[in-house]
C-alpha cells in the first residue's frame, strides 16, 4: 500500500508497508521509470504524467491525501486508466437517487461493478450498503443485470429494504416471517418485474425450498453483507475441517455472474477465513485449497490451522479484487466527524478483589485438577468420564469462571440477577453482603457522567454498550424513562422500535445495547459512546464504533470512552485483543500495523506492568 501527495508538480509516494510487503511495493516503485528518491521525507518522486503507472501497478491500494482530479488538475490526462478512475468520481450513474452517495462511495461502487466480483471491506461507518447498491445501480444502467440477491443477517433484512428506498427511491422485498410467508414472497417476486431486490438471511438458504425456489429466479447479481458469516467455508479432511452450513449454502449461488461481498472485518483469526472469502468470489483467485494451505497456512494434523506465512504475497494476491479505505485516510477523514479517545481507569471494589481472588484460585485449582487426569479417566460428580470427556468438563468450567472475571468487572450485582447456581455459591461462600455486591464503580461513573450530560448538554445522545444483557438492565434500571434496551431476545419489532424512538425521541438520550446492536444499525445521532465492557474479538469494538462514527453524524465532534478496572481482568484482555488484531493488519493491510487503538492499548499495558512492578516490589520488602 502507498500513500500518493502532490507539491509543486510532482507527485510523492511514500511506502506505507513493514517488512511483509515492503520489497514487493518496493520492487513494484522501481519498475516506474522517472523516480527519484526524497531522502529528508523518505519519499519517493515522480513527473505527474506517471499517475497512469502508478495506478497500474497499485490500483486501489493507494491513500490518496488530495482526490485523484486535484493531482491531475493542471496537465493533460491521455492515459485511459486515468480517465477511467476519474469518471468514477466524476459520472453521475446516479442521476436518479434519493440520496445522492458520497464521492470516495462512488468509487467503492465503481470499483466493485468494474471487476464484477469482488469485496469492499471498508472500514465499519463507511457505507459499504450503498457501495453495493451503487454497484447494482451501474450494472443496471449498462444493461448487465436486472435483478439482485441481497444475503445479510436475520436482524437486518428490514433494514437493508429501508436503505434501498432510501437512496434508489424503488422499493425491495425483504423475505421476513413463517415459513409459508417467507415461500410466498420469494416466489412473489419471481413473478414482478416492478422490484429488483430480494434481500434473504443466510439461514433461509440452508432451506431447501426456499433454495429451490431462489434457483428459479434469475439473479444477475448476488451480494452478501456481513460475509464474515462464510468465513468458515474450507473442508479438509486432513485437519478435520468441515464447511458451516452457512458457507455451504452460499457457495451454491455461484452460478450467478455478478458476485460482491462486504464486511468490516474480514479476517479475525486464521488464513481459512479469506480463503473461504474469495472462494466465494472466484476460484481463479486463491486456488484450490489444498494449494493454499501449503503456501500460506501454518497447519498440524492435531491443532488444525494455526497460523499464517508468506503474509506479504498473500495480501498482493488478493488486493486487485478487494478495496478497503479506512477513516484514517485523507480522503475520508474529512467527511467524518471528528474522533476522541477517553480511557477511564477504574479501581475495583474491596468485593470485586475478593471475588476476584476466588474465581482466580479456582481457576488454577480447576487447570490442576485437569492435568491430574490419567489415561485411565476419573470420577466426577459421582459419573466416571473418560480421558478426553473430563478434560472437556474441566475446560468447560474454566470457560464459566472467564466469563465470571468480566461480569465481575462490571458490578457484582451482575452475580445476583444471574440464573446460575455457581454464580450464587460465589457470593454465599464469599459472604459478600447486599451492600457490597450492589457497589458498582462502572456504574457509579457512568450515573454521573449520564447527569452531568443532561445538565450541560441537553442536545447530545448515547450510545453504551456491554456483552452482558443483565448489565444494561442494571443501567436501564436507573434512567428508565430517557433510555432503551436492544438484545438479541428481543423481537425484532421490539429492536426496531427502540431504534426509532432513540433516533427520533428527544427525550431517549441513552441507547443500551449488548453486541447483538454493534452490526448494521445506524445511531449516528449520539455524540457518546461508553464501552462498559469490551468484548474478546476486537473486531467487535470497531463494530460497535461504527454505529456513531460514521458518515451523517450531525455532531462536530464524538467521544468514546471505555471503562476499565485497574488491576481487574479488562486489562489482560486488551492484551489478547491486540494480539488477534495483528494478524488481520498483517494481510489485509500490506503488513501495515497501525491499529485504531493503539494507544488504548498501550495505556492498558502500560498500567499493568506497572501495577505488577508495584506488587512485585512489595514482596522484596
């Protein structure tokens, strides 16, 4: 990837890779004829008349500081290529929306109709949605396609329909309700030539009738959203890997010509995942998967997939059939509002610690017990399991308990609504009183936080998110008449109302969700967001951002805050976090590792050790 600039005629290009990619832009630079090299900004220079060889050899993974028609400006443009990127920006394919998309969305949509199959993994708050819908609406116009299959989650289907007639002004039929409803309206729109949208989840195509009925219909055009819901997509039997039937039933709509996918966050563990990705796509792109595995994926018979190599290859592999802008890009920062950072550092409870404490003995006594297990199996709970069923109990509890140090850092309170009889046995055996389990120190700071908005600033929203449903009841408890709740129990007519009413009402100043809200919904009316927890895959964490930081937002400016017991589980999680994130940096981005929270993190960690320096100092004396 590479960062392109103009000054006094000539156009700069800096390198933005690290080790994994940096020889191959290197390589990719020097076969551009009329460079020079910059020393003092470590830039590389060209004539403007180069931009056609540098779009050639980079394409879409340029950051461009000023847009493409403001370099170009000032000089005589013969190169086709270039004509074309500019028509992007400039050719108005949308002459008959509502809503008009933003420039940088028309290149996404331009982008994604010229390679006919291909991914926009923009960053969450971009507008991959009306990317897609741009991309349909210029295959539509060229006479390439006439209908499109539109696969997304369950929960918003009814919002894609919306975001159709909201910028194409036509209407979509969104395939919702029993079984027999869900049939009739698939089949419905067989028959109507006044609709061009049909939007499904990935559910109902592992229905065979539904599927059946689908296969009839002729889609020129098929576009999964939120296609980290394939990323399971490989079987090997070598490793023991089998396709979920969510990718198995994808793949079968490859028999239709025009095929994008979409998600913010498309790698978040293994190799596997992209593969599975680009399976989709086209299988010219990454090949057979057994060839892919032995390039790119460190395996072993027992544990499977258990990393990455040839890092650097595999991004520039894929990067013709992706395009990807982040909200730190020139470009694109502009028309986003600005963002802020708050850490806030919170110290624990005398009964946080103690519970704490328990749940950490009992986790070692749990490991302990694990590794005591002989070949022969053991006695547990008066039921003899074998080797590998007790290991898998042991596991199991350990798995319980992990869960517990987070709820504890939320409020102890958490242990008293919850159903489980472990749960209970912690406080009674702990002896924690009323008082005590009632102390919260997230809570109490977010109360206060929460009046003094509403005194200084009656204007403003928020947003407050946590993994635990029994949690933003506990808020909800204390500001029930200015608040609403999202989950995933709730109905989905339940989930739509409290949207509405917190985009609209304004008297609903707080929206409390758990991670069933960080997909899809737009609640760029607040200008806060308070991370009460965070979750273990950080890719979550820029779902959950992206509700409020994103294109529309009214406000100037927006905070995120996140709350973080000191010397509490929360900050050993930010460490695994960080550590899941690099290998997403490392191949989608070029080996570029610049993470959104870097700082976040940094803070974290760096407060941690010195707490265990602090401790460890203690012991000495």
């Amino acid at each position: 990837m590479i960062q392109v600039r103009e000054q006094y005629g000539m156009i700069y290009v800096r390198i933005l890779d690290t080790a994994e990619t940096f020889e191959l832009t290197l390589n990719k630079i020097r076969a551009i004829p009329g460079r020079s090299f910059k020393m003092d900004t470590g830039e590389w220079m060209f004539p403007k008349e180069m931009i056609g060889e540098l779009l050639r050899q980079f394409g879409n993974q340029i950051v461009w500081v000023q847009p493409l028609e403001e370099i170009v400006k000032d000089v005589p443009v013969n190169d086709e290529l270039v004509k074309k990127h500019l028509s992007w920006r400039d050719e108005d394919d949308f002459k008959t929306w509502k809503l008009k998309p933003y420039p940088y969305q028309k290149v996404g949509a331009h982008f994604l109709a010229d390679r006919g199959r291909a991914a926009t993994f923009d960053s969450v708050g971009l507008g991959k949605t009306p990317e897609i819908l741009g991309a349909c609406q210029i295959l539509f116009n060229k006479g390439k396609a006439k209908r499109a299959l539109i696969v997304t989650l369950n929960a918003l289907k009814r919002q894609w329909a919306k975001e159709v007639e909201k910028f194409m002004g036509e209407p979509a039929i969104a395939v919702v309700g029993d079984p027999a409803k869900r049939l009739k309206l698939i089949k419905g729109f067989a028959s109507r030539n006044d609709v061009r949208f049909l939007i499904i989840n990935y559910e109902s195509l592992r229905n065979e009738k539904y599927m059946k009925e689908i296969k009839k219909i002729p889609f020129d055009i098929v576009a999964l959203d939120e296609a980290q819901k394939i990323k399971t997509g490989v079987t090997d039997k070598v490793l023991g890997l089998k396709p979920s039937q969510n990718a198995m039933a994808t793949y079968e709509l490859k028999y239709i010509p025009y095929r994008f996918i979409a998600t913010a966050t498309p790698i978040q563990g293994k190799p596997t995942e992209i593969w599975s990705l680009f399976h989709f796509l086209d299988d010219n792109i990454l090949g057979p998967w057994e060839e892919f595995r032995e390039r790119y994926c460190k395996y072993h018979p027992r544990y499977g997939v258990t990393g990455s190599m040839n890092d650097g290859e595999l991004y520039y592999r894929i990067a013709p059939y992706f395009i990807r802008r982040t909200k730190e890009m020139p470009e694109i920062q502009q028309q986003l509002p600005k963002v802020k950072h708050d850490h806030i550092f919170l110290e624990m409870s005398d009964a946080q610690i103690k519970i704490q404490d328990y749940i950490m003995y009992k986790i070692e006594e749990l490991k302990e017990e694990s590794r005591s297990i002989g070949p022969n199996g053991t006695v547990i709970n008066g039921m003899f399991l074998n080797e590998e069923q007790a290991k898998e109990y042991y596991d199991g509890m350990i798995q319980g308990y992990t869960t517990f140090l987070l709820v504890n850092c939320d409020s102890p309170e958490l242990f008293k609504m919850s159903d489980s009889h472990m749960a209970h046995r912690i406080l009674n055996e702990l002896n924690i009183t009323e008082k005590e389990i009632t102390k919260s120190p997230k809570l109490d700071y977010f109360l206060d936080f929460y009046h003094q908005i509403i005194n200084d600033e009656p204007n403003s929203k928020i947003v407050v998110f946590s993994q635990f449903e029994r949690m933003i009841q506990l808020i909800h408890k204390y500001i029930p008449t200015t608040s609403v709740i999202y989950h995933g129990q709730l109905p989905d007519r339940e989930k739509e109302w409290a949207v509405e009413k917190f985009r609209n009402d304004p008297n609903c100043k707080v929206f409390l969700g758990t991670d069933a809200a960080s997909t899809g919904l737009n609640l760029q009316v607040a200008n806060y967001m308070v991370h009460i927890d965070m979750p273990w895959d950080p890719t979550l964490i820029e779902q959950r951002i992206g509700r409020i930081d994103r294109t529309g937002n009214p406000h100037p400016n927006i905070t995120i805050m996140y709350l973080v017991m000191s010397e509490g589980y929360d900050e050993h999680l930010i460490e695994i976090l960080q550590r899941k994130a690099e290998m997403a940096q490392n191949i989608l981005e070029g080996g570029k590792m610049k993470a959104r929270h870097q700082d976040f993190t940094r803070l974290a960690l760096e407060r941690m050790l010195k707490n265990q320096a602090k401790r460890l100092k203690q012991k000495v004396m």
